[in-house]
C-alpha cells in the first residue's frame, strides 16, 4: 500500500481535497483492518520491511502530526531485522498470540464487549449493536473472518468501506463527516484507549503490536479531530 495524497482533512478546504484526503483515510483505516485481523505473513513482513514501502505510509502519519508514533513502528521494524531472518514472523506469530489471543487477564482483547460489558464477555451488547449496524448499511464480514462483530478489525473495516461509499456517491462532506464523527465517538472511542492502555502493559519480543495499537489509537483521534474541522 502506497499514499500519496496529504490526509490532513484540516487542510480541505472544498470537495475535491476532501474526496482525495477521504481516498487516503479509507487505505490506512483498511491497513489498520488487515493488521489486527490476523499476524503477519513473512511475505508481508517483507514487503513492510522495504523501507520505500513503509516510507509513504510513514509519509501520511507525518502529514497528520503523528510523526513520533510511526518512527516508534519504523523502529520496530528495524529491530526485527536483528533477528535471524527464518525467526522473524515467527517471532511475530508468538507476539500477536501474546497480545490479542490469550485469555483476557493475560492480553488484550481486541472486542469491544471486553472493555464496555461488566462481566468482560465476549458476544456483549457491543456485538449486537456492530451486527444490527452492519445489517442497517447492508455489509457482510468475510466467511473466512471467524470473530465476533465487533472485533476491533471490524470497526476499521467499516470506516474503510463507509468512506469508499462516500466517495462513490459524492455525499455531503459535513453530514457524511458528521455521522463518522458519530461512529468513532459512540463505537470506536468508547474502548479503543483502554485496549491500547492494555496493549502497552504486555511483555512482548517485538515492540512491532504495541506500537502498532498506539499509532491506531492516535490516528483515530487524529482523524476524529479533522473530521471535526470539516463539520464546523
């Protein structure tokens, strides 16, 4: 994945830089989907590990202010490159299992029924909500995606796709804008700090997820605050 387009929506000021700051909030909003959906494949890792590649996402961080946050990642990256390279997504492997797959005590859960239910079971009102929604905007999860509705990944992927409708039917920027506003206040940002507060606690071989889960954290507030700009 390659961004060239600055997506500061702060710095739009009419419908066409919204319609390119919107086509480059879809890709990383997908990019942050694909990264808690599952580890990363060696061949993904390699891909990463081209430093040209991960320099234009880098790029888009930095047109956001979140400069220190993707550095943390770049340096992460880097770092693995210490390891033999046959270990490296494996080690890889071992950490996403550490920080999101392991029982609640242990890890960090990537569901909103963990953070927002009582009890901290999974399937919590959370997930009815995601499934009702997702229903209401005529979306389906891949068959091959085996969590709950709202996994983390989820939330990412409905903002990609929500974007990518806005764009192809030329909705109003301030009422699209506000209505995204609306989702990340009342479904992401509700428990998105406190899986990454969690996310930071855990002993892991790789600082590659926890930095990975600050930089997701910013970028949402990051892209809630530009939002807000357009709406004003």
């Amino acid at each position: 994945m390659t961004i060239d387009t600055p997506i500061n929506t702060q710095q739009t000021d009419g419908a066409e830089e919204w319609q390119a700051a919107n086509t480059a909030r879809s890709a990383l909003y997908r990019w942050f989907a694909d990264i808690f959906a599952r580890e990363l494949t060696p061949t993904t890792l390699e891909y990463w590990q081209d430093q040209r590649i991960y320099d234009s996402i880098h790029n888009a961080f930095v047109s956001l202010d979140l400069e220190p946050y993707s550095i943390r990642v770049k340096t992460a990256l880097a770092n693995l490159e210490k390891l033999p390279k046959k270990e490296q997504a494996l080690e890889l492997a071992a950490d996403f299992a550490q920080v999101f797959l392991l029982s609640g005590d242990d890890s960090a859960p990537p569901y909103a029924s963990y953070y927002l239910s009582e009890d901290k079971h999974l399937y919590g009102e959370p997930t009815v909500q995601m499934r009702k929604f997702l229903a209401s905007q005529q979306l389906s999860l891949n068959t091959e995606f085996r969590e709950p509705d709202d996994h983390i990944s989820v939330y990412f992927r409905v903002m990609s796709l929500w974007i990518d409708s806005s764009i192809e039917q030329q909705l109003d920027m301030t009422s699209s804008a506000q209505e995204q506003i609306d989702f990340l206040d009342e479904a992401l940002l509700t428990w998105l700090p406190q899986f990454n507060a969690r996310c930071q606690k855990i002993r892991v071989i790789s600082d590659l997820y926890p930095a990975l889960t600050a930089l997701a954290e910013q970028f949402v507030l990051a892209d809630r605050e530009g939002l807000a700009t357009v709406t004003e």
